[in-house]
C-alpha cells in the first residue's frame, strides 16, 4: 500500500476527519493504512502489531464509520490487559467521535465502582473499552450485554496472555455473536494467541507491521553515551538546558524507578513514580497532578507507560534501554502527541551500546548523538 497514503484517501466521514483535524492528526501510520481499509470492507483483520504504533485509531475509526446510532445496544467491544489501557482507548475514541450526536464510550475496569459503571451503562453506549475480570463480572451480574455486538477488538493480546487472562478472553469472545468482526492486536504471536486466531477467526486477514521511526515524525531522537553513574546528572543537565517542565523517565525495573525518582527528588527536580505496586486510586491521583503540571518529572516503568496518554510531553528519557525493541517506540510516542514535536533521549552506557544498536536497526531509527 502507497506509504503516502492520507486519511482523505481512505473514505472517511465529515464527522471523523473533523476529529482527525482537530487533534492535528494528518497522516495515516503504518498500521492505519494497512488496517483501516480491511476493517472498513467487514473483514476481521489479525495484525502483528507493537504499540505506539497508532493502533487505537486503526481499530476506533471503522467502528465509529458503522455505528447505528439508532440501536440501544452495544456495538464495539474493546478489550484491554490494562486499566490504564482500557481508560486511554476511551479516552481517544471519545475524542475521536466527538463529533457525532449522541455518540457514548465506557469503560469498565477494575478498581471503579460497579454500581457507577452500570450507570454508564444504562444511558446505552455504542463502545465499551473493558479489562477482561470486569466485564466478566459485569456479564454474569447481567449488568451488561454484549450478545448483539459487531465487533470485537482483543488489544494487546500477548499482554492478556502474560497476565493470565486467555481464558477469560475466550469466555468473552463465547459470550458474542458468531457472526461478528474481530481485530486482533498483538506484538508477538505465542501459540496461545495464535491458537485463538485458528478457532475464532477463520478467513481472517493477516497483517505483520514493523515499528518505522516515520510513524512519530516529530520526534528528535537523541544517544546521550554516559556511564552509569552519569545518568542521573545528564537527565539534570538536559532538563535544565532545554527549560523542559514536563518529561517523563523509562526504566526498566519497579525498584530501579523507585530509586531513579528518590535520587530525582534529593536533586531537586519535582518528581513522582509510577510502577504496578502503587494502587490504583494513588495512579490516578498521580496522573491527573502530571496532567494539572503540578510536577515536572515523572519516573515509570513500561507496564505504566501504556496508560501514560498526556499531550504535553515535551521530552522522554530512557534511563535504561529498553529490553524490547518494540518498547522503544512506545516509549518515545508518548511525546510528541496530539500534533506537537517533542525529543527522546536514551542514556547508554558502554554496556548498553549493542542492545541501543539492534533498537536502531529494528526501527530504521536515526537518532543524533546529544552533546552534554
């Protein structure tokens, strides 16, 4: 497909491209081209796929396209290994279809109130985005009912395997229409995914997208070489020398993001962290003082990073390189959002020099080397 494929190209409603307008989204990433026109045609599409690759759009843009807005029952079913997930797909799929009258989108996770989600639910939303134990629990309470839906999304679906939820996932798929369209997204193809394509989407089509660097065309991409010791000094020295108020740094460890934001602190950079033993209702309250800029640096892992959607960003760093090369991308695409630019700094060691290399030439990235 022509790489320089844009949305007009691709058929899509006044309502729609409006949003994509006003979000300041222009060009189609990788797996939108290849995605959105299969799903568009009513075909189920199973796509090898990393995130921060667009994929939230790939799969929000045909349901929003066929939603009967007339119909009280739920048509796009959405699920996420992650809260944080699951509450950032509403959130752009909200801004995505804001647009069109009448248009609702919940999302159901753990950790909320069941009594406010069947609230939300009652005033009929055309999507539902949803953590796999909850709509479970939700389906059994007849809370909610998804035997009509038209389509089902599986997002992340190596994350729900690792997390222990393929059963649920296939309980799920069970509870809706045989009939019905479904978009698998997964970075890797593991047996157990793979054996849920072969007994629940025969006749699908298969897209395999490699992360490109195009796909975050605003980001300056930066190699600061330091040794270990340095790190913490040069994430300093950058800061203050770009005047950056918001930046986020990636480790690869909870107890390493614990001690990157104490030593962060200690300096005297305003700082808080993020990794999965901070509870829920502690994680929201972080994210919405990052969001007020009530704070200039958060520390997180990559669990936590899937949830991080802020489109102010202006700078991300890696304190430690990523062990996957997919993560990288993901990492960095939390900059430069919502139309803006934004810069990416990964701080490597001697030690980290080759697995920085296989990153580069995984992505076709071209970082430049960042001078302190």
């Amino acid at each position: 497909m022509c790489k320089e494929l844009t949305f007009n190209d691709l058929g899509l409603s006044p309502e729609i491209m409006d949003s994509l307008k006003a979000m300041r989204v222009v060009r189609p990433t990788t797996v939108q081209q290849k995605t959105i026109p299969l799903l568009m045609d009513n075909q189920s599409v199973i796509a090898k796929a990393p995130t921060g690759t667009g994929k939230t759009f790939a799969f929000a843009i045909p349901i929003l396209e066929y939603l009967n807005m007339d119909a009280k029952f739920i048509q796009g079913l959405i699920l996420a290994p992650t809260r944080e997930l699951a509450m950032q797909i509403a959130s752009e799929i909200r801004l995505l279809g804001k647009n069109i009258k009448g248009f609702k989108v919940v999302a159901v996770i753990g950790g909320q109130s069941i009594n406010v989600q069947k609230e939300r639910l009652d005033k009929h939303p055309q999507v539902v985005v949803a953590t796999p134990g909850r709509l479970i629990d939700l389906v059994t309470r007849r809370m909610i009912d998804i035997s009509q839906i038209y389509t089902l999304v599986l997002d992340e679906a190596d994350e729900m395997l690792k997390m222990g939820f393929i059963k649920d996932v296939k309980t799920i798929i069970s509870m809706t229409p045989e009939d019905k369209q479904m978009a698998l997204f997964s970075a890797t193809m593991p047996r157990e995914i793979q054996d849920i394509t072969w007994q629940f989407m025969e006749g699908a089509a298969e897209i395999d997208v490699m992360p490109k660097a195009e796909d975050h065309p605003d980001i300056d991409e930066y190699i600061v070489r330091c040794p270990e010791k340095d790190k913490l000094a040069a994430i300093m020295r950058i800061a203050a020398k770009e005047d950056y108020t918001k930046i986020i740094v990636f480790c690869n460890t909870k107890d390493q993001a614990s001690k990157v934001s104490a030593r962060l602190s200690r300096a005297g950079m305003s700082v808080q962290v993020l990794h999965g033993d901070i509870s829920q209702s502690k994680r929201n309250k972080v994210m919405e003082d990052y969001r007020k800029n009530r704070f200039d640096c958060l520390v997180g892992t990559d669990v936590i990073a899937r949830g991080i959607d802020v489109d102010d960003i202006e700078a991300v760093f890696n304190y430690d390189i990523p062990k996957e090369n997919e993560l990288y991308l993901h990492r960095i695409g939390r900059t430069a959002r919502a139309g803006k630019s934004g810069c990416a700094y990964s701080l490597v060691s001697f030690l980290e020099q080759d697995r920085m290399d296989e990153i580069i030439k995984y992505t076709a990235a071209s970082p430049k080397d960042y001078e302190l």
